[in-house]
C-alpha cells in the first residue's frame, strides 16, 4: 500500500469511525482477534495433536508399555514443537527503568496524584518512576506476557518536572491516569507486541520465500499480511489518537485548560530547544571525553532555564504552531492537540517563548528528596548513556585519527579531489556535526554537481537553517532512482514539522508515483520473457554498423535486433540481439556454434543500454522468436 | 530441494558451467566454497534419473546443509547478460572509478571472472588514479576467493593512499599470507584504537593474532587477543579462542587478572548451534540428555498410571451370587462361576463380600516402585477360596525344544485375597503361536499364564506333574481338611499320602478332622469304607449320635449314620430323613438311588440321581450311575443326549468316557456302524484338543468289542492291549463259556480272584453244566464275602450259603451296585430252582448296560 493510498485509507476510517470510539475499538479489537488467532493457530493445531495423544494414552486405557511410550513421545515432541512456537511469539515487555519513588519521600507527590485520581475516579498506579527523561507516560507490564496481569506505573521525568509548574504537572498526570484508566496502554502494548511477532514471522517467511522456488505457504502468507496489516495499523492509529485527545480532555478537567495548554506548549518547545541546544553540543563533547559528563541532567535543565536566542526561539514556537500530524505518529501533532482542548494556537506563538517555571513543580513536589532524587537519576542517567557515548566517542576518535593521516597523505592536488572530499565531509560529520561539513559539501558539489550523497547530505544540514535552498537541493534530488527515497523522506519531515500540509500532499503523491515507477521499471529493466512486448522502432535511427560489422566478423549469419518497450519509464533501453549462423535446417551443429558467438558478442557489441545476445535455440529461444519477428532485420542470409 | 525416499525421488543430473565462490550460507551459517552450475532435474527410481523434469541453475550449493537457490536458466542468463550490460551502459555513459567498480561487481557476482580481469584491466586508466576504488576491487576480488588477483590492487590503492582503512587491510592481508607479520601488524595498527570495532570488522585482527600465536610470538598474540576480548566481549563465548587465551595467558601473562570472564550457565548456549560456542558432540549430548530425560518423564507418568489402574479380579465358584464390593464402591455382582475385574489405585484397601459368602478382607494392595516398570500384576480375591486358581509358566519355541520345559505351577488357595507378582494372560487362553523376533531357533519365550483349573483335583494333579509333590500333597490336604473337591481330592490325599509314605500322618490328619462339626460327609465316607470293623463302626454311630442330639435334622449325621445302620430299612429310614432335612444335599439322594437301583426301581432311581447330579456335576462317577438310571428307566435317547454334549469336551478323559456311554446307547440300538463312527469322532476329537497323534484308548475298544458281543475280538484285544486289561480276557472266555480256560486263567495266571469273579465262574459252570465247579467256585465265593468283613458281604455269604429262599427280600436289600446283584440273582437262580423265575426276571430288570457281566446274565436271563 502507498502512502498516499494508507493517507486514504486513514481518512476514509475517520470520515466513517472518528465519532463512533466503541465502533472503532471494536473492529480493531476483531481485527487484532483475528491476528492473535492466524498467530497460535499453529501453537494450537500442535497443541491439540499432543492432547490427541495424551487422551488417546489415558483415556483410552493403554495398557501395552510400547505404545504408551509411542503415544507419550508422540506427546512429547508436540508439545516440544508447540512450546517452540509459542516461544516464538513471546515479546518480553521490560518494566520501566528508573527510581522508583516511595510516599515519604515525595509526599507532595503522592498527593497530587492521588488528588488527580480522585478528580478521576480511576485506579491507583502500582508505583511512580522518577527518570532522567524529559518525559512522562503510563507504562504496562504485563507479568503474564500475552495473557495480562499488568503493573502499572506512572513514569515522571525529572527534568520534565523541573521545568513545569504543578499545575501543568497536575495535567500531565490526569493526562497518563486517563491512558491507564482507558487501558491505552495494555492496548497500544498489545499492538506494539503483535507489530513485533508480526515483523518476526515476515522476517522469517520472507526468509524461506526467497530460499524456495515456485509456490510456498509463505506467499499467500506474505500477500495477506500485506493486506491485513495497513488496515489493521490504519485503525489502531486512528484509535490511538482518539486516546490522546480524551487524554487531553481529562487533563483539561483536572488542572484547567489554559494550564492544560500550557503544558503540552511547553513540553512541545522545550523538546524543540533540547534538541538544538542541548543534545547538539552534548553530543559534540563524546568526541574528546570518554565519559558522559556527570552534570548532564543538571545541564539540561539549565538549558530551558535561560533565554533563547531570539532567532531559534522564533524556529521553534514557528515548529510547535505548524507541525502536522504525521499518519505513521500515534500522537497527533502539538498545534492539533492545542486546538482539541479548544486553544487558539495563534496566541500560543504570539506569546514571548516560554521559560522553565518557577518555582518549578519538582521543588515543590519533591522537596528535601530532590537532591538526594537528582544525585540518584544523575548516575541512573550517566548509566543509560554511557553505551551510547563510548560508541559515539569510539567513532569520533577514529574518524579523527583518520582525518589526521588523511591529511598527511592527501597533500597536493589530491586534496581537492572529489573522492577526498568526500571521504573528508564524512569522516567530519562524525567528528564537528553538521556546522564543519558544510563548506566541504558545497566545495564537492561546485566541483561535481552529480554528486548526489553530498547534495543529499547538504540539503538535510540546509532544511533546519535555511530551508528553501536545502528544499531546493532536495527536490532535484527526487529525479534520482538512488536518492529518490533519501531526499523524498527528508522533504517529507520538513513539511510535516513546518505545517506544509499542501507540499506535504504534492510530494506524497509524487513519491508514491515515482517509488512504483522506479520499482516497475527495475522489474522490467530486469528481466526478459517471450510475452514481453518488442518492438523495432527507433533502431532505424541508432548507428547501428559498429554492431553489424561485429557480428559480420564473428561470422553471423542472420540478425535481428528488437528493443523491449519499458513501460513504466519508456525512455530506458534494453535490446534484444538475436544472431544464428544456422544454413538451412540441416545444419545440425549450428546450436553449439551459436552459443559461442552469442558469448564472444556480449562482450564485443555496445549497444545504447541493457541488452542481451541470444540465438534462437538458446534457453531463452522464446524471447528470441518474439524479437525476430518484431525486431529490425540486421542481417540476412 | 531434490529429496528421495528409499531411491524414489527426485535427483539432479549432470553439471555444466560450474562456478565456486567462497561465501556464508544462509541456512547453516557455515562459511564454506559453494558450487553454481546448470543441470537437470530428473525423477529417479532407485536412485538411478529416469525421467527429465526440467533444466534449472542451481546458485549457491551448500557443502554442508545442500541448501542452495534454484533459478531458470533462461531467467538467470538474461538476468545475467541485463545487469552486466546495463553496468557497461552507466560505465560508458559516466566512466567513473565508482562505475567501473560497479561493473566489476556486476561481472563477478555472476561468476564472469575473466570478464572481470578484462574489464578491469582494460579500465586502468580510470580506476588507477583512485585509491578508493583499487581498495574495492581488490576487496571484491578478496570476496570471490582471489586473494593472488586482489593483492596488487590493495598495493596499489595502499602506495596512493596510506591512510585508507581499506587498503591497509587489504595489504595486511597478503602479508599476513607472505608470513610477515610485523608488517601485517603495523598496517593494522588503525584497527587497535578503542571502539574500533564500532567501524571495522576485526576479522584481520584475529587473523594476524591466530597468526602470531602459530608462529609463537605469544606476547604479541595475546596482546591482541586481549584488545579483541575488551573490544569484542562476545569472543569470551569463543570455546577455540578462550583456550588459546587460557594458554597465552599461562604462558606469556604477566600475572594480570585475566581478561575472560567466567561464562553464566547458559541452556542457550548449550544447544547453541554455533561451533565456536559448542563442539557439535555438546549439542548431540544436550539433544540426547533431553530425549532421555523425555522418556523418564514418561516412564515416570508410566510408574504412577500404572499404579493408578490396577485390576483386582474377583473369581466366584461359590453356588450362588455374590456381592463384592472395594472400600465401599459399588458393589459387583457375581453368578456362580462368575469372574469379573474391579479396578483400583494402588495402596490399603477394604474388600466386602456380601450374598452366599460373607467376607471382608483389609489388604494392602502395592508393588514395589520399580516393579512397576517390568511387570504386570494381578491380583486376585478368590470369594470363599472356592476356585481352584492355577498360575503356571509355558514356553514358546521355534521347534520343539521347548518339549522339555517343566511347567512352573503354583495354585493360590491359603489366602482370599492372592497378589501375582507378573501374568502375561489372566484367565484367559494364551494364543497357539507367538510371533518370535530372533534367528535363533532355540530360542524360547516364557509367558505366565493364570486360569481356573476345573477342580481342586486337576490343581493338584497340575502341581504334582510339575514336580511339586509336596505342594500338591499340602494342596489335597487342605482340600480334604475343609471339604474342597469332595471325596475325590480326599481320596487323592491318601493316594498322594500313600504314594509319599505319608499315609500314617494323612490318616492322622484326617481323623483329627473327622470329630470336628460340622461333619465333612466325604472325609467320613471314607473313614466308613477303609475301616468298617464293629469298632470303627461303633465310634463313628456314637459320634453321630452325639451330633444328632445337639440337632436331630443334622442331614450329613443322619445320611452317615444311614450307611452304616445294620438294618437296610434303618438305613432307607435315615436317608428319607437326611433327605427332608436338607432337600440339597446329594449324599441322601444318592444313597436312596442306590437302594431303588438295587431293587430294579430305576425310575424313583433316575429322579433320585438327577438331584444328585445337578448337586454335584463334578461327580463322574454320579453321571455315569444316573447315565445308567436313565438307561434303565428306558429314557435311552435322553441318556445319549446327555453324553452328547459331553464328547466334545476340553478335558479328552471326560470325552472318552461320555464316549464309552454313547458306545453303550448304540449296543443297545445294535447299530454298530454309529459306535464305530463316535470312536472316529472321539480320535478326530483327541487330536485337536490333546495330541495330534491321539488313538482311541484300549478300554473303549474293548468295551466296545464287549458291548457288541464280539468276544473273539475282544478276547485278541484284551491280550493285545496288556496286563492292564486282563479282567476283559477272563470276560471274554466267561462269555465264550469256555469254563476250563476262564478257571486256568484264574487258577494259572493268577488272575485276581474276588467274591465277583467267584460268582462269574460260578454261573458260567452252571451254564456248562458243572455242578462240581459250580459248588467249587460258589463255595469259594463265600468264603471270600466273608473275608470281607463288609455287612453286605455278609449278608451275600449267607443268601449263597442258603439252601432257601423263601422270598426275593433278603436280594432286595442288598447293598450292591445292579449289574452285581444281576450276577448274583442269576447264581441263586440255579441254587433256588423254586425262585428262578423270580429271581431271573430281578436279574433282567436290573441287567441294563452292556458291559461286563451284562452278557453272561442276559444268556441265561434272556429277553424275557
């Protein structure tokens, strides 16, 4: 299914499902039904087999040892193969990490949520769970796997915490009561974990499909996923933005809507300022420490702390005020969320960019814990990171030792070679970001304007501080099979954070065209079968006597030369030569003959595209006969 | 994939266009040399390819695991000939180094070597100035195993470019090859940084320490190694390189920690398909460990099912319904001769027998744990111990060396409730064959088999022809001690006794049990016949008496006291009343048969006897007296239906006597042709139930010889067939009349001479006119009757000895058997000329069956 086909598809089921939630549930629950049940139909199948025998074995009354042993064996093994497919499908969900917060450590805390909970009526959460994240959600881990018996817990991020006010805080906590409360989260868990076996057994079946020729179970198998999934994710995306927005609702009832608004506001800009002022450096220090540094949290925070650049800041509320919401996000979009609590985003973005509050809820719901709390979540997060770090500092560290012998040994003239170029802005992207690579890239496209990883590379660094040439550059690039994809995807993001729902729309749909364009041609390009269609037109014009002289000098007999209509993109070429040296009919040893003209031509002849040299009794003696008499007559006996 | 079952299939045939290259299968994992070629693929039969199916191109052969990828020729080479072709179209649209590289794939990834080489060769000039794309030809060259080819290509790309991670590698590579390792290490110097293996493969790494720990530069192998462990923790699962570190550190360590760390138990790992983290025999292992551990798991569940469903079974010989009952379940009925299972757990239980027994029984019902898994018990509840339970061992074998096994035989009477530790068949009939899996022909297979013998006597008979006299003896004692079998086992119990010399202690045995209550009526009968002296007479009618006067309708105190009253009509009088105390008990009845049979009432004898019979059916000796009744009484057809049945029965001596019976009904009908057809019937009989080389015995040929009047052929038979049958010589000179042979066969020969054959001789010298002989021999009868002691006897001595006889009373009363008193009423005939009409017509009456002396009294008695 395209995108613009599940874009459809999406919009239809709103159009039809948006305000009927119970409808909606319900056809996901059949459908999801219906996948868990294809699912252990072979655990079952197994497993009933292996009930056959151990009934046939005791009830039946076998007294004979042997066949018992048979019987239970035959059991046994069933239940080794039913066990094994059920292992298959087991998806261990981990519990949250983090600190796990007491009631007299934070009892501020507790009561807030506990007045939340009452406002709502709902279930307490099994525990609360401080992490270093910028985060919150509603986690479900189910003790029994597939089959249930949740632990809920409410997952707070520090730094979340002390960037927002109680207020805000107090909605963003009615706001992950109303997900566990709706089971959302044993819900989108659920799908989450059928996406996962699902991938498994695609991976698997695709696996085998490649290895076996002709039919396998797996085909129809593949063929039914491919139907049954886009319709069944379509539906579970439409739901889970139903929860979001009834989440959202709660929030507002909770603490009110202005702070309800307040609080996504601010989760929403505050993650777009992390993201380029914090993350960005943090992430260039890995390329001189080792070791993540050990006030990073502390750092975070003093991030949002601070004023903005003017400019950035502007950057950002501009993001949060456009963005669109993507149909492959289970969230919907911040300015879509503001309007579902009845918001104005135009007032949002008119407003000065927000700063972290103060007093910040995390001071005043923690209270003397939150040294102690911050101290803990510190190492918890240095522990989180420090995997990740040493990778990222093992690379830097080694694109730089390379960087250096580069330029010992690339002096001179080599230096501005496109491939040393090249080979230079990539080892750099590693080592400074984005920034240091820039003139390089456009050094390498003055120099080759072909190249399209460096254009491609440019235009991506470009879309975040000067969009339109970076758009530019990208756009060029969709006419490229190789890089239609890279560039199409990029685009794609840009539009959907800066709220160009019609550009959006365009480029979708010429993505769409141009992915099942290249796709077709490729398939087309690469094969060759006696129902093809041929044709003789245009080879008239070609200056074809290079090819005849060579074939007269191998010896060649009769010739014809038909090119094959490519029909997704006709002005791609692929020829059919077709050579015999045959004499009549009796002439018994022209096969072999053929063959060895056929081999020595294929590497003699240049033809303007893909072509092949065949005769007519070769193994592709179909497709053959159809070029002779469609093809152009290039020699005649 | 081609697959055949036992050479049936499919196959390929036949390789054309073979290319190899060296790459990893995607279905074992293996790294190994894989064949590409075209061929055939052919049905087969018996693995030789018989029917083309189709030409494919067979891509990627695994050494190993045969998995490959199949394609049509025709698809491949146009694909083939389209990739290639549309490589060269790029490369000459844009002749780039990356193009050129392009092609260079293109040719080799389907096998175009020398296509390869010629391109390459003749791209020079483009590839030659880029490091970069030299660095990627050699490495694909490297992949398509030419490391020769790609070597000069890495040098190249190393001279242009030093710092070019790939060509470094390239050229560490061949020095690597050439043996120069130090060279090959500080070209991989790049490689040895921190977090390398983010970037690299480490594979030359390993290489070149594998390399080094050969040549025996241990330091420099297990500084390397060592980096390789920090940077790669996952070589720790490594069983080869863990050992060479082991050893490196053994050797060349400086006493630092060691860098392996101690690998968790990992069932993962254990059956790890890897055979870098297992050898291939752990896994074998593991798979065998689990199989095994499978079958305890099953033999375990076999222990506790079969502990759970054991069988009890519950025999009934008892005259009547029983109500058998386990810790108070429903109870289950048995008929006389009932046999039924009731099915139990394993452990104590309560066992109630309600109806004609009442029993109750606590038992413990378990095996031993292990037993369970090799044998097959039973257990038995035998109500009242009324069933002769018999277990014994029978072979099966190829020929007949089993014709010497000994039977093992045990019979189960000294407890109710009987545990039987294995039976391969339990009351039921083991099959005639068995099927034996061995080329030994002497093999034998032993099954143990339970059954119910058809009497206590069989049982004991069953125990003394496997050699267990002594058990037998026990077993006939127990039986004569509490009644089981009647007479006949207490007769035996003597037998066995006598024949054991034990009969002193027999006798002692029994006569303890004579005084005991209630009295055993055939323990007594025989205590009667083997000592009937005034004495013994006078202590049995005081013991009698005793029991009578605690209760005067004691039937077996009355019926004794009857056979040994001295007045006949005392004794009839005891009879009737024996009989009307207890309408079932036979012993009455038969003894008022007796008396009416000897009186020629032989219809009040035959009502008498059929009472008798349906009480004791074991009784041949009853059948064949009612068989006689019937007879008498004219019911000739119902007499021969009776014995009807019986020829075809299992037990061969109960079909040669009903046999004999048949023979008798058809001498009587004179229809000889029928008696000889029975006799056939019986052999035809014998051999598919006892022996197949089965003849009809000697005493039905005889008899029937006897029956049918022909004496001269029973007179060749009887001395054909041997000392046993000289009782049938001596009838056959009585019934010829040839007085001087019968009297020289008697008086030569030695033949035992009793009071009947005294009276036999006596008449037929009457009938030859030998008054002489007739006195000798009469005399001679007397004096032997009266030897006898018997009262009967006795009172016979004084009828021979009378010179009158004033009427047939003192006959009548007679205790004898009919045929007897026939004889004897023919002698007095002679004696008593002013009776013979009288006493001839008494001796027609109860002349009835004919067999001896039935001729030599219908001689002289005649028709009528």
């Amino acid at each position: 299914m395209t995108r613009e086909e599940f874009d459809a598809l999406v919009t239809r089921l709103d159009r039809r499902l948006g305000k009927r939630p119970g409808r909606l549930k319900l056809e996901l629950v059949l459908c999801a039904c219906l996948a868990f049940a294809l699912m252990f139909a072979w655990t079952g199948l197994l497993l009933l087999i292996a009930a056959f025998f151990i009934v046939v074995t005791f009830v039946g009354g076998v007294k004979d040892g042997g066949a018992f042993f048979l019987l239970m064996g035959l059991a046994c093994l069933f239940l080794f193969l039913a066990a094994r497919s059920l292992m298959a499908l087991m998806i261990r969900l981990e519990p949250p990490e983090g600190k796990r917060v007491k009631r007299d450590e934070a009892p501020e805390l507790f009561d807030l949520i506990e007045e939340v909970r009452r406002q709502l009526g709902c279930r307490p959460f099994h525990e609360v769970v401080l992490t270093p994240d910028f985060n919150a959600s509603a986690c479900y881990t189910p003790r029994l796997g597939f089959l249930g018996w949740a632990r809920h817990s409410l997952v707070l991020g520090l730094p979340f915490l002390e960037c927002l006010s109680v207020a805000q805080v107090k909605s963003v906590i009615a706001h992950e009561f109303t997900h566990m409360a709706g089971g959302h989260g044993a819900f989108s868990n659920w799908i989450y974990r059928q996406r996962r076996i699902w991938e498994a057994l695609m991976a698997k079946f695709e696996q085998r499909g490649a290895l076996r020729e002709g039919f396998s179970l797996s085909k129809p198998f593949l063929k039914a996923f491919h139907w049954f999934w886009p319709r069944f994710h379509a539906r579970a995306f439409l739901l889970s933005r139903a929860n979001e927005y009834e989440a959202d609702s709660n929030a507002a009832k909770a603490a009110s809507v202005e702070q309800a608004g307040q609080a996504l506001w601010r989760i929403g800009v505050f993650s777009e300022r992390l993201e380029e002022e914090f993350w960005h450096g943090l992430w260039r220090e890995a390329t001189t420490s080792a070791v993540p540094p050990r006030d990073g949290m502390q750092r975070l925070t003093s991030t949002l702390i601070g004023p903005p650049d003017q400019e950035a800041a502007i950057r950002w509320k501009e993001r949060g005020c456009m963005e669109l919401t993507g149909h492959l996000d289970t969230h919907p979009s911040l300015p879509d969320r503001l309007r579902g609590l009845g918001l104005a985003v135009r007032e949002f973005a008119l407003a000065p960019f927000p700063l972290a509050a103060s007093p910040a809820a995390a001071q005043i719901l923690l209270g003397a814990s939150l040294p102690a709390l911050r101290e803990s979540l510190q190492s918890e997060w240095e522990r989180k990171m420090l995997p990740v770090w040493k990778e990222r500092h093992a690379v830097a560290s080694h694109r730089q030792h390379q960087l250096q012998r580069m330029d010992t040994h690339t002096e001179g003239p080599l230096s501005t070679s496109p491939e040393v170029l090249w080979e230079r802005a990539r080892l750099l992207l590693d080592v400074d970001g984005a920034t240091a690579v820039e003139p390089l890239l456009r050094q390498l496209l003055s120099l080759q304007p072909s190249h399209t990883r460096a254009a491609l590379h440019l235009g991506s660094i470009l879309l975040k501080r000067q969009p339109g040439e970076g758009e530019a550059l990208l756009r060029g690039l969709l006419d490229s099979e190789d890089t239609v994809s890279a560039s199409g995807e990029l685009l794609m993001q840009h539009y959907i954070k800066t709220g160009q729902d019609g550009q959006r729309r365009e480029l979708q749909a010429r993505l769409d065209r141009l992915e099942k364009l290249y796709q077709e041609a490729a398939r087309e390009e690469s094969s060759l079968r006696a129902k093809d269609e041929f044709t003789a037109e245009g080879l008239a014009d070609c200056d074809l006597s290079p090819v005849i002289t060579a074939l007269r000098e191998a010896g060649v007999v009769q010739a014809w030369l038909a090119r094959k209509v490519i029909k997704a993109i006709p002005s791609r070429r692929v020829f059919v030569l077709v050579v015999t040296t045959r004499r009549g009919w009796t002439d018994r040893g022209a096969a072999t003959r053929d063959d060895a003209i056929a081999r020595v031509l294929t590497r003699s002849v240049s033809l303007p595209g893909r072509f092949i040299v065949t005769h007519p009794a070769s193994a592709l003696s179909g497709v053959a006969k159809a070029a002779c008499r469609k093809g152009l007559p290039l020699l005649q006996s | 994939m081609p697959s055949t079952v036992n050479g049936v299939g499919t196959t390929y045939a036949g390789k054309k266009n073979v290319t190899t290259r060296r790459t990893v299968c995607p279905s074992c994992g293996r790294e190994a040399m894989m064949d590409s070629y075209d061929t055939r693929l052919f049905f087969c039969f018996l693995f030789i390819p018989l029917i083309p199916l189709k030409r494919v191109r067979v891509l990627d052969m695994c050494p190993s695991c045969h998995v490959h990828r199949v394609v049509h020729p025709a698809e491949y080479e146009a694909g083939r000939q389209l990739h290639v072709s549309g490589a060269i179209e790029e490369f000459r649209k844009q002749p780039t180094p990356a193009n050129a590289v392009k092609v260079h794939a293109a040719m080799l990834a389907f096998h175009e070597n020398d296509r390869a080489l010629e391109f390459r060769t003749g791209a020079d000039d483009v590839l030659g100035k880029d490091a970069q794309s030299l660095a990627d030809i050699g490495a694909q060259l490297l992949e398509t195993s030419q490391a020769d080819a790609a070597g000069p290509y890495f040098e190249r790309a190393h001279v242009l470019r030093p710092d070019l991670p790939l060509a470094r590698i390239g050229v560490a590579l061949r020095r690597l090859n050439e043996a120069k390792l130090d060279e090959a290490h500080s070209l991989l110097d790049f490689m040895e940084k921190p977090g390398s293996s983010q970037l690299y493969d480490l594979k030359p790494l390993l290489m070149l320490a594998e390399r080094y720990h050969a040549a025996g530069k241990k330091a420099e192998a297990l500084g390397i190694y060592r980096f390789l462990l920090t940077e790669l923790p996952h070589l720790n699962q490594n069983r080869h390189i863990r050992g060479v570190v082991q050893q490196l550190e053994k050797s060349v360590g400086d006493g630092s920690p060691s860098l392996l760390t101690k690998q968790p138990f990992s069932i993962r790992k254990i059956f790890s398909k890897d055979p870098q983290v297992n050898p291939p025999t752990v896994r074998v292992f593991a798979w065998c460990g689990v199989v095994v551990l499978c079958g305890a798991i099953i033999a375990l569940i076999w222990n506790e099912n079969q502990r759970r469903h054991r069988v009890l079974y519950v025999i009934n010989e008892l005259n009547g319904i029983v109500e058998v009952s386990l810790d108070g379940g429903p109870p289950v009925k048995l008929a006389q001769g009932g046999q039924q299972t009731i099915d139990f757990v394993e452990g104590e239980h309560r066992i109630s027998v309600t109806g004609v027994a009442q029993e109750s029984h606590q038992v413990s019902l378990t095996t031993p744990y292990m037993s369970r898994w090799g044998n097959d018990p039973v257990w038995i509840l035998n109500v009242d111990r009324a069933a002769p339970v018999v277990r014994y061992a029978m072979v099966y074998s190829a020929n007949e060396s089993g014709k010497d096994f000994v039977p093992d035989v045990d019979v189960f009477y000294k407890e109710a409730v009987s545990f039987v530790p294995h039976v391969d068949y339990a009351f039921k009939e083991p099959p005639e064959q068995i099927r034996i899996d061995s080329n030994d022909s002497k093999k034998r297979i032993a099954k143990q088999c339970l059954t119910v013998e058809n009497s206590w006597a069989d049982a004991a008979n069953f125990l003394y022809s496997a050699n267990k006299p002594e058990q037998a003896l026990e077993l006939l004692k127990w039986c004569a001690l509490s009644g089981k079998g009647g007479g006949k086992t207490v007769s035996l119990y003597v037998q066995l006794a006598t024949h054991l010399k034990k009969d002193e202690e027999a006798w002692s045995a029994l006569e303890k049990e004579v005084e005991k209550t209630p009295l055993q009526v055939d323990l007594h009968r025989l205590m009667q016949e083997r000592d009937s002296s005034p004495e013994q007479v006078k202590k049995l009618s005081a013991l009698y008496e005793g029991v009578l006067q605690k209760n005067p309708k004691d039937a077996a105190a009355l019926y004794l006291s009857g056979r040994i009253a001295k007045d006949p009509k005392e004794a009839v009088e005891l009879f009737t009343k024996a009989r009307e105390a207890d309408p079932s008990s036979p012993w009455p009845s038969l003894a008022l048969a007796y008396h009416a049979a000897g009186r020629a009432e032989w219809e009040k004898a035959g009502t008498l006897m059929e009472h008798y019979v349906k009480q004791k059916p074991e009784d041949e000796g009853g059948r064949d007296f009612f068989f006689e009744c019937n007879i008498g009484r004219g019911q000739v057809d119902e007499a021969f239906k009776s014995m009807n049945a019986r020829v075809r029965s299992k037990n061969i001596h109960e079909a040669e006597r009903a046999t004999l019976n048949v023979i008798l009904v058809h001498a009587l009908k004179k229809d000889r042709e029928k008696a000889e057809a029975a006799i056939r019937k019986l052999i035809s009989h014998g051999r598919s139930v006892s022996d197949p080389q089965y003849k009809a015995p000697e005493i039905v040929l005889l008899n029937l010889a006897y029956s049918f009047g022909d004496f001269d052929k029973l007179l060749e038979g009887a001395r054909e067939a041997g000392e046993e049958y000289t009782g049938f010589e001596f009838a056959a000179y009585c019934e010829k009349h040839q007085l001087t042979e019968a009297i020289a066969f008697v008086e030569v020969e030695k033949f035992h001479l009793d009071p009947l054959t005294s009276l036999a001789l006596t008449a037929v010298a009457d009938i030859a006119g030998n008054s002489g002989e007739s006195t000798k021999w009469r005399e001679k009868a007397i004096t032997l009757f009266e030897e006898s002691q018997d009262k009967d006897h006795a009172a016979i001595a004084a009828l021979l000895k009378a010179e009158s006889l004033p009427s047939l009373d003192p006959v009548l009363e007679l205790s004898w058997t009919a045929r007897e008193k026939a004889l004897l009423c023919v002698v007095l005939a002679n004696r008593h000329p002013d009776k013979r009409t009288e006493l001839l017509g008494l001796a027609r009456k109860l002349n009835v069956v004919p067999i001896w002396p039935y001729h030599l009294v219908h001689g002289v008695t005649g028709d009528s």
